[in-house]
C-alpha cells in the first residue's frame, strides 16, 4: 500500500439510517493507490494500530477510477461495538444509485442478522425484501481489532469470507443485474462511530479462482404466489391516500402501469420503478380479477413499509409494517404474513395496493391459491 500524503477530509452531512441517502457535497481521497470521492460525515488517509488505513464515519467512498466485474475485493477492517454497519458495495453506478452490497451489524454479533447482502436500486436497500439465509447469517466479530473481509464475485453469484477460510455467506443470486461498476466501503449509523480500512486489494480472479460456496434452502413463495404486478410508473404522495375510505379516481386516470415482476422469494421489490422522495413515497399496484360469479376468495400477502389495499374502490385494509412500528424490535422484514377476504362481484374487479416507503425496502406481494372461476391479469 502506498500513501503518500495524510488527507483530511470533513464533510457536513446528515445522518440518516443505514441504507438512507446522504445529502452532502463530495470530496476526494487518494488510498490504496485508488481515487475515492467522499460522502460521509469525515475520511481520513491515517495511522491505524500501526496501519495505514483509512478512517471512516458517517457515510461512504466510492472509487472512480475502477470498473469491477468478477473479482476479489479484499480488506481488514476494525470498530467498536455498536451500532454501525461496515462493508463494501460493487458493481456501483456513477450515482451511486444501484450496486450490490454487504455489510455486518456492529450492535448484533453472532446473531442470525449480524450479516446482510442486500441489493440497491434506485438508492434504495433492500433489507426487508431479502432476510432468508441466502441474504444474511451469523458472524464472529472482534471490536476494536482487525477483521478479515474477502468478497469473491463470479457472475450472478457471489461468497463472502469473515475471519474464515470458507464462505460465511454464498449469495446465489445477485439482484441488481448489473455486470460491472465502481467499488464503495462504507462506515454508516446514526450517531455511529469510525471504521478503520487497510490493506485494501481489488483484483481479478486468478486462473481457476471462483465462487464454491452452495446456496441455503431459501423461503419459497407459497401456492398461487402471483409473478408479476402492475405497478404505476409514477409515485404520489401518501398524504393523498391517508384516511381514505375510497381510492381517489383522479389518482388513477393520469397514471400509467407497467410490469414489475417478483423476485425468487415471490416479493416485488417496487424500488426497480423509482426511489422513494418527500411527495412522492407511495406506488399503486394494480391487480385485475375477472370472476365467474359472485364470490369470495383469498389474498395471502406481505408489504413494506405501509399498505392501504382497494377493491373496486373501497378500503379492505389497512397496515404499517415499517421498522420498528409495532414494537421497538419489530423489523419490518417482508413475507406472506397477512390475508384479506376480497368479495369479488361477477365480471371485471379492481385491486389497488397504494404501498407507501421511508426505507429498507418498498415492497408488494401476494398469493391467491384458489383460483377456481377467477382470471388473474
């Protein structure tokens, strides 16, 4: 490693949750023989435990002068215990908008969550849509010394190492699609304290190098899982949509609708339509029932982060499944939990799901197993 100055860099910044966007002006370092430009609270090229190494709080910097495809990323990294969420993003765009991401949980070692890979589109995670063992586990983490992180990316899949000789996590399939990009390390939390970097390495795979570890029986969508829904192409403002009893139909006229298709767990990850912005939190998604006869059938379904759900019209439900709504441990992770009666009329019905977001993840899903005398579209 080869640092030729000690750089200081301190950046006003707003410190939100991890995953959240930051609102700051970016600035520049040089480490690890990489351009990085800065959107954190501070960086800092400095003496770690008689490393050099580069201090990190409140934010993230991302490399501009790498495209990473398959590869090695390689880093120790040491920090208190706490609450603070270190690791490393690739395939990065220039926004810093879409990318592939792991991180660990300073404040819960050894706990089934302490690990997270997570997409982001559109700069949203998505750590509420992706919790099964192909998204998250367990790790070992010593505070205030280094720890050993290598990411090994081959494809669509990748093995991340921890203080380990074999993977500690093999996600099987990576969910942005993207096939190149920057780099990004990250030191994030609210209030949270300084991650220190060193012995960074970013390279190829060697000849024969790869991915080896196997994916984890994953949480299956259950029967009738619907695959595709139609979500509007624009997002409106929850304020329009609180407290009603009846779905505005000046919301839906000017409105256009295309395709979002679920992911492997079944889930619908709305970010792939756009980010969450103020004014603009809440995407409708629309689901056509064509009946044979008057009937009543059920909606098994799962949402993040709130849910006002319209037949024909008229509100059948209402939910809050944000982090940490129901009680202070609540996460808000996404699965089939919830169910609805829909009293389906003879001919053409209407149900609009109007799914409001503040973070980790803007979610829809939804099963229907009895399907006899209806049409889905």
């Amino acid at each position: 490693m080869h640092i030729l100055t000690r750089t200081i860099l301190t950046i006003t910044a707003l410190s939100l949750l991890q995953g959240a966007a930051m609102s700051q002006e970016a600035s520049t370092l040089s480490f690890a023989g990489h351009d990085w430009r800065v959107t954190a609270q501070a960086a800092e090229v400095t003496t770690h435990d008689g490393r050099d190494a580069l201090a990190l709080t409140g934010g993230r910097v991302w490399t501009d002068d790498l495209t990473f495809t398959d590869g090695v990323i390689s880093f120790d990294v040491a920090y208190q215990e706490e609450t603070i969420f270190v690791g490393a993003s690739w395939r990065t765009d220039a926004a810093g908008e879409f990318m592939e991401d792991v991180y660990f949980r300073g404040h819960l070692n050894e706990k089934p969550d302490a690990m997270q890979y997570t997409p982001e589109v559109n700069g949203l995670s998505a750590w509420q849509i992706f919790s099964d063992d192909n998204a998250g586990g367990p790790v070992s983490q010593q505070f205030g010394a280094w720890n050993t992180v290598r990411i090994v990316v081959e494809g669509d899949m990748a093995d991340i190492y921890f203080n380990s000789d074999t993977p500690v996590l093999h996600v099987p399939d990576l969910k942005t699609d993207r096939d190149a990009g920057g780099i990004a390390l990250r030191s994030t939390g609210v209030n949270s304290g300084t991650a220190y970097y060193s012995n960074l390495v970013v390279r190829p795979l060697a000849a024969g190098e790869g991915v080896t570890g196997t994916p984890k029986a994953d949480a299956k969508p259950p029967a009738g899982a619907i695959e595709s829904w139609q979500v509007s192409s624009t997002a409106i403002d929850e304020a329009l949509v609180a407290g009603a009893t009846e779905l505005p139909t000046e919301l839906i006229k000017d409105l256009g609708f295309a395709a979002v298709a679920t992911e492997t767990n079944g889930i619908a990850n709305l970010a792939r339509v756009t980010g969450p912005a103020s004014g603009a939190d809440t995407l409708l998604v629309r689901l056509k029932l064509t009946s044979d006869t008057d009937q009543m059938k059920q909606l098994v379904f799962g949402y993040s982060d709130r849910v006002r759900l319209y037949l024909n019209g008229k509100l059948v439900y209402g939910g809050d499944a944000s982090w940490k709504a129901r009680d202070y441990r609540f996460l808000g992770t996404v699965g089939f939990f919830d169910a609805v009666g829909l009293d389906l009329k003879a001919g053409e019905n209407e149900l609009i799901a109007a799914v409001s977001e503040t973070f980790g993840g803007w979610a829809w899903a939804g099963a229907m197993a009895d399907r006899d005398g209806v049409k889905l579209d």
